[in-house]
C-alpha cells in the first residue's frame, strides 16, 4: 500500500525547494526532461513521478537524494488517512488569480484513474479567467454561495449544494457576495 502523505510530501519538497532556489516550473521541467504541465500536477500531488523523474527532477534541483528524502517525515501504514484542519497546506494551483486560495487535501490513486480532494476558498470580488482540468469535478459547499459559470451557463450554488461535472469545459466559480465561500473539490482523473 501506498502512503499517500509520502506522496503529498515529495510534490511539496520539490515545490519548496524550487521555490526556494527561485526557479520556476519551466525551468526545473526543461532540466528534467518533462512537460511542465506535468511538474505542476507533480508539485501538487496529483501525478506520482515513475522513479526516473523522480531523480531527474532531484537532479535538476541540484541536491543529493539524502539531503532531499531526509526531511520527509516517515509514517506507519494505517488504514485511514487523517489530515487535521491545521495540516492542511496552501497549494498554487493558479498564477493569475485573485481571492482564490487551494489548500491540500487528500490525492490517492489506483492503476486506473486517481482522485485529489482540496479546499477552495473564494473571496469576494475574486477574478480568474476560466481554466479547463483533465477530470471530472465534484463541487461541494461549505459555506457562502457562488455564481459557477459553466461554459456560457451561471449556475447559483449556495451553501449545501452539491455539483458535478466534466472539468474540461470551461470553467470558473465567481463569488459576488460579501462573505468568503468554502467549497470542498474533489477531482477524478482517468490514468
């Protein structure tokens, strides 16, 4: 069995790492022999890296496989994952926008398609153009309410509702409210 917080882990190591050498994904993606669409998915754990590009990407980042698996903390298997809400991480899922803030949640996978849970809160006045994914996406909010635009469709999502659909059409959630909305995502891809 797979520890999936290890995997969350190594995504997050690289990141930090690459922040911290202020290199950017393109960069350390060119040094590595892989797309950067790829590093992306990687950094935020929603790709586990085959051994090779693991190490290429180790490479790139110019650190020894020692010093890079060492601050990783071990865990033993157990048969649940538990993230506490203070565990939870700010991930950088999208450069350009404003009042959007994602933050770790669960990704696990199988030989056939793989899921990520995250949070996403969403401020008032937000702006983000709309983005397309590779899988189909679950909806749920905790809080507040959204105008979600789907393509040319405004669907009205309030706290409580639950929405579903394929993530590669065109999309964005727009919060014209006052208060902050919590939604709960959770994102199904096919390997």
């Amino acid at each position: 069995m797979v520890n999936n917080n290890n995997i969350t882990q190594i995504g997050r190591r690289i990141k930090t790492l690459r922040q911290e050498r202020d290199l950017t994904i393109q960069n350390i993606a060119d040094k590595s022999g892989i797309s950067k669409g790829m590093l992306s998915r990687i950094e935020n754990g929603r790709t586990i890296p085959s051994l090779p590009v693991a190490l290429n990407i180790i490479n790139a980042l110019e650190i020894s496989l020692v010093d890079f698996f060492s601050s990783l903390e071990s865990s033993e298997e157990n048969d649940y994952i538990l993230i506490k809400r203070a565990d939870r991480n700010e991930i950088n899922k999208e450069d350009r926008s404003i009042g959007f803030t994602y933050l770790s949640g669960i990704n696990t996978s199988t030989k056939s398609e793989s899921m990520e849970v995250n949070f996403l809160i969403i401020d008032p006045n937000s702006k983000r153009k709309k983005v397309t994914t590779e899988a189909y996406e679950l909806k749920y909010v905790i809080r507040g309410s959204i105008d979600y635009v789907l393509d040319n469709t405004t669907i009205k999502l309030e706290e409580g509702d639950l929405f579903y659909y394929n993530g590669s059409i065109p999309h964005v959630p727009i919060n014209n409210g006052s208060t902050t909305a919590e939604l709960l995502v959770i994102y199904f891809f096919k390997n």
